[in-house]
C-alpha cells in the first residue's frame, strides 16, 4: 500500500509553496497512492469554504479550488489541525465538503502505516 502525507503550512497569502505541495499531492492522488494532506498554521485557511476561489499563488498551476476538488476527487483526504483551526474561528462547518477537523494523532496514523512524508 502506497501511501503519501503531504504537511502543509503555506497559507492563501504565502508564497507558491502552496502550489507544489497541491501539485505534488495530486500527482501521487492521480498515480493511485493513498494521500493525506494535513493543513496547520497559516494552511488551515485551504479548507475553508470559499478560501481557495480566488488563490492562484502561481499562474502557470491551475487555480487552487481546482486543484483541491481534483485532489478530493482523486480520492485524497484533507485533515485540519483542531488548534490551527480554532485559533481562526473555523469550525467543521466552515470547512469544504470531505475535509476533516483532525489532530496529531490521526496524523501519525498515517506515518504508522508507513506513509512517505513531506513538509511545506
């Protein structure tokens, strides 16, 4: 079982690190890899509803909403640290559809079952 964990910090207004870690977990979605993105700091903002409309962090990527629902389409899964998301006032509610308020714990899971890691 091939498995991929994509942490990801890069906020809506950082820097197109936030492009590559969606480019990099679509890829591994697309290739059948099974493909957690877990969202702290400033990258809780992705799975806020209506966060990514208008994100484009890097013009030659598709826009950042299209690049989430092809990752969840992908069969990709979305895990929003509980404090990261609290401190910004959201709530499961606030969140898009298949992304999930979930913390460290969950998290490690996914390096328990032998997932390859990156950090942005």
């Amino acid at each position: 079982d091939r498995r991929s964990l994509v942490i990801e910090a890069a906020g809506i207004d950082d820097d197109e690190r936030s492009s590559v870690a969606w480019s990099i977990a679509n890829t591994a979605a697309a290739s059948g890899m099974d493909v957690t993105v877990f969202l702290v700091a400033a990258g809780a903002d992705w799975a806020r509803k209506g966060a990514a409309d208008n994100a484009r962090p890097n013009p030659l990527d598709p826009p950042m909403s299209q690049m989430i629902e092809t990752f969840l389409a992908n069969g990709g899964r979305i895990l929003v640290c509980p404090p990261c998301a609290k401190v910004r006032g959201y709530t499961q509610e606030s969140l898009i559809e298949k992304a999930t308020i979930a913390g460290a714990p969950v998290m490690l899971e996914e390096l328990i079952k032998g997932a390859a890691s990156l950090s942005f």
